[in-house]
C-alpha cells in the first residue's frame, strides 16, 4: 500500500485559499492529473479526494460504516441540530426508519397537486410581468427559490404558516447558510461561546427557526388532540405520527424540529438550484426545448394536468433533469470522516482523515462520459445508463444515506417544467458560471428574457 499522493499546498492553508476562491476549477486540474485519489489539506485538516466510481462506491456504500458524517455535516448540525442529513449511527437510522414511510410514492402522490398548485402560482406571477406581445428580463434563480420554498413549506407543514412566517424564517436561513459556508473554508473558526459578531448573528437567527417551527408544532398537536382523527396531508402529520414498529416510540419535539428543519433547507434550494440550471440550458438549446415541449404535449396534452402516473411516461423530461444535474449537480461535493485506518484502492487513508466526492468532477470525468462538457440528455437513455457504473452518476448520493427526497424532488422539478415550457420561451441573455456555495448556484443569480407563449 502506498501513502495518497499530497498535491502541494501553502505552508500552515494548505488548500484553503484555492478551495474558497475556485473549488471547481481546482477540482478538476486535479483529477485530470491525479486520477484516482489525491490528498489536500486545510490548515492541518487532510482530504483524501476520490474521483472513481469505484471509489465513491467502496465509500458510500461497500464500507459504509467506516466512512461517517464528519467536519462539514458538524458545521451544518450547528444550524440544523440532528436531523437525517447530520446525524449519524444507530440515531440516524432509527431516524430515517421513521421518516422513510413519508418519502414513499404513494404518500407522494399526495403531493403532486400541492406542486401542481404552486407551479401554476409561479405561472400567473410570471405572465403579470411579462407585456403583451414582447418578453421581460426576470431574474430567474430568485423565482425558482420563491415556488421551491412553498412547495416544501405546503408539503411540510400544510396550511400550518403564514407568508410572514415564512419570509422571516428564509430570511433566518439565509443568514445561517451564508455563516455555515464561511466556516467550510475557513480553517480556525471560533468555538459557538464565543462573544463574536458571528456568533451572535448564527445564535440569534437559529433561536427564532427553532422558535418558529416549535410553535407550528405545537398548533398541530393541539388540533390533533382535539379531532384525533383528522388527516393532514403533510410531512409534518408522518413525522409527527410516525412509530418504530419495535418499540412503539415516536419522535420528541425536538427531534421533529431539527427533522423538520432538516428537510425545509435540504428540501428547497437543490431543487430550486436544478430548476434555474434547467432553464439556463434550455435557453442555450432550442433543440433540446422542441423534444421536450412534444414529449410533453404528447403525453399530456395541452392543459392535461400531471399526475404519478402520467408523470413516468415523461421519459425524455426525466433525462433533461438528469443530465442537468450532472453537469449541475446541485450538492456538488459529499464528504465523509474515517473511523479507522484503510485502503483505498491501493492507498492507504487514516483515522480522523476525510474523503471528499466531488459530484461536479465525477460527472465530468472522461472515463465516464463522452464530451463530459457538451449538454446531451442521450446521456440518460436507457443503454447508455446501462454502460455506466451506477456510482458515476451521484447528484442525490448513494448508499444508505441517499437523499430521502430524491423522488420528491425529481417529481417537483417535472412539474415545474411542464408548466414553464408550456407557457414560456426562454432567451439567453449571457454566460453564467457555478459558484460553490453549500448549493452550485449561479453566479450572481440568472437572469433570462423570458417571452409568452400563445397557447
Ligand atoms: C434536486 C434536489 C436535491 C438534491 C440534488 C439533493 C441532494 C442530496 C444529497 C447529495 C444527499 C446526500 C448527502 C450525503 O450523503 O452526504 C442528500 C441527503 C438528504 N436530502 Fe436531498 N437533495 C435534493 C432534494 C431534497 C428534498 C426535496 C428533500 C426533502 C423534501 C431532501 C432531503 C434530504 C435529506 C433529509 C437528506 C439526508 C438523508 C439521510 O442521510 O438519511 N433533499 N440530498
């Protein structure tokens, strides 16, 4: 076993500074010299970079266990508490145990005319902007925010919040990502007890999200212990309901808080951040858009409302989304922390160390994709798929920690295009390039001269 090649850094940074100015672009310098592995480091804080199918496989899946949540997860555990995303163990499991039942397709379907509902919400705000006859320049990514963020605010909670409630706690949320994603980069930050502007910032803004959902909480408890039998159509009704079928035991308050909060912020910005890359690209491909609006008008017809099932006959629109999200994959990087010494492939990695994926560099990487850089959905047809090693393609992860709302979110994204591309054309104003946030957004938001069409 040979040690992991270190790729040379700055003395005390190590990486830090590249990894917060361009991560993408050093991301990919490396694994185009480095392939499979190569170690980095912040401050004394070291990164095995895997960059293989293979690898990532072995991680997430094959040796799970030795691979946990580390140093990122904490960071967000500070604003989210021990939700799914965070926590780790036996916890974890018996957490996702009882969550899993409200992600099932059935329950989902559910939602579909909560999505539905809002998508055409989004629709009619779009069409007042636009003058009769000509186009407007909207700013996109902040729409996509808007719709995902009720779309998951309905699909938690129902009709259990009000807009204020719900501009306050996004401006809250705001705030916290942007603390959270400066501590990433950073390679000291101060403990949380200390008196600084940050601390104080993050403590306040979590203290009213925690305040608020706990009082969401507490209105559905007493309104089910008035009429017990009462169904909610929400995520909040299975949480709140849902029991370990060995135990009987259901989640305290405060676990359904940090779940609950856990799924509002993993639950709107991805999907958010997908949608205003679909549309980027869309703009760049009439090609593309002319395939998708007849597939759609196919299946659907002009005005045919989705459905669960028509949903699935909506092949090519699914593989517009997938292949979106590969070159945009919305969680660019998965990390994780060893628990003991290893090997990867033949490299030796230690304790205490992390392993980073990079979905953005997996999915560009040549030995898996043909013209890595080009926008091609063919990319997600059926024998092309069953070329690929499965682990090539990871915009929702792999393994037991998937994204428990991968179908929620593939099903919203569907939805919302549908009505988009049937009411709208799309024109490409300039270039956009991904920023790496904790989501890839586009840089400086995207804008698109956005026309009606007649119908
Ligand atoms: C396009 C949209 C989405 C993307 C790209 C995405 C991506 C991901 C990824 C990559 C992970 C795994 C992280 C890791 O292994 O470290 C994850 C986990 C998770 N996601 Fe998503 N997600 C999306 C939408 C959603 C939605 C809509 C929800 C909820 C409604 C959601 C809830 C979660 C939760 C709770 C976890 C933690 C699961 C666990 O570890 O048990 N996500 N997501």
């Amino acid at each position: 076993m040979q040690p992991v090649p270190e790729i040379k850094g700055l003395p005390f940074l190590g990486h830090a500074l590249a990894l917060k100015r361009d991560p993408l672009s050093f991301l990919m310098g490396i694994q185009k010299n480095h392939d499979p592995i190569a170690l980095l480091r912040i401050g004394n804080f070291r990164i095995n970079f895997v960059m293989t199918a293979e690898l990532a496989k072995y991680v997430l899946q094959e040796n799970n266990k030795n691979y946990i949540k580390g140093r990122a997860y904490r960071i967000l555990s500070l604003m989210l508490g021990q939700g799914l995303l965070t926590s780790n163990g036996d916890f974890w499991h018996r957490q996702r145990k009882l969550a899993q039942p409200a992600f099932y397709k059935q329950r989902l379907s559910l939602l579909v005319d909560t999505m539905h509902d809002e998508s055409q919400l989004m629709v009619e705000r779009l069409k007042k902007e636009i003058p009769e006859n000509s186009y407007q320049t909207i700013a996109v990514s902040k729409i996509m925010m808007e719709t995902t963020l009720m779309i998951v605010t309905k699909s938690l909670f129902g009709t259990f919040i009000n807009q204020d409630k719900i501009a306050s706690i996004s401006k809250d949320i705001d705030i916290l990502n942007q603390l959270a994603s400066d501590r990433f980069s950073n390679p000291v930050s101060l403990p949380l007890w200390f008196p600084s502007y940050w601390n104080f910032q993050f403590k306040s803004s979590s203290k009213r999200v925690a305040g608020l959902i706990d009082e969401i909480i507490e209105t559905r408890r007493s309104a089910l212990q008035k009429n017990p039998d009462k169904e909610f159509n929400d995520l909040m009704q299975m949480l709140i309901t849902a029991k370990d079928e060995e135990s009987g035991e259901q989640m305290s308050n405060k676990q359904l808080r940090d779940e609950m909060l856990t799924i509002f912020i993993a639950g709107h910005e991805t999907t958010a951040v997908g949608m205003s890359w679909t549309l980027y690209l869309l703009s760049r491909h009439p090609e593309v858009m002319l395939k998708l609006r007849e597939e759609i008008e196919q299946v659907l017809g002009k005005e045919g409302k989705p459905s669960i099932e028509n949903l699935r006959s909506l092949v090519y629109t699914m593989q517009v989304i997938q292949e979106v999200m590969r070159l945009y994959p919305p969680a660019w990087a998965v990390t994780r922390e060893i628990v003991t010494d290893d090997n990867l492939a033949d490299y030796k990695v230690s304790k205490g160390e992390a392993v980073m994926i990079s979905t953005y560099a997996l999915h560009r990487n040549p030995k898996y994709w043909k013209d890595p850089e080009v926008f091609n959905p063919e990319n997600f047809s059926a024998e092309q798929v069953k070329e690929r090693p499965g682990y090539a393609y990871l915009p929702f992860g792999g393994g037991p920690r998937l994204c428990i709302g991968n179908n929620f979110a593939l099903m919203e994204m569907q939805i919302m295009l549908i009505e988009l591309v049937r009411n709208f054309d799309f024109q490409f104003i300039e270039e956009v390039v991904p920023e790496p946030l904790v989501t890839l957004k586009p840089k400086g938001g995207l804008k698109l001269n956005i026309f009606l069409r007649k119908l």
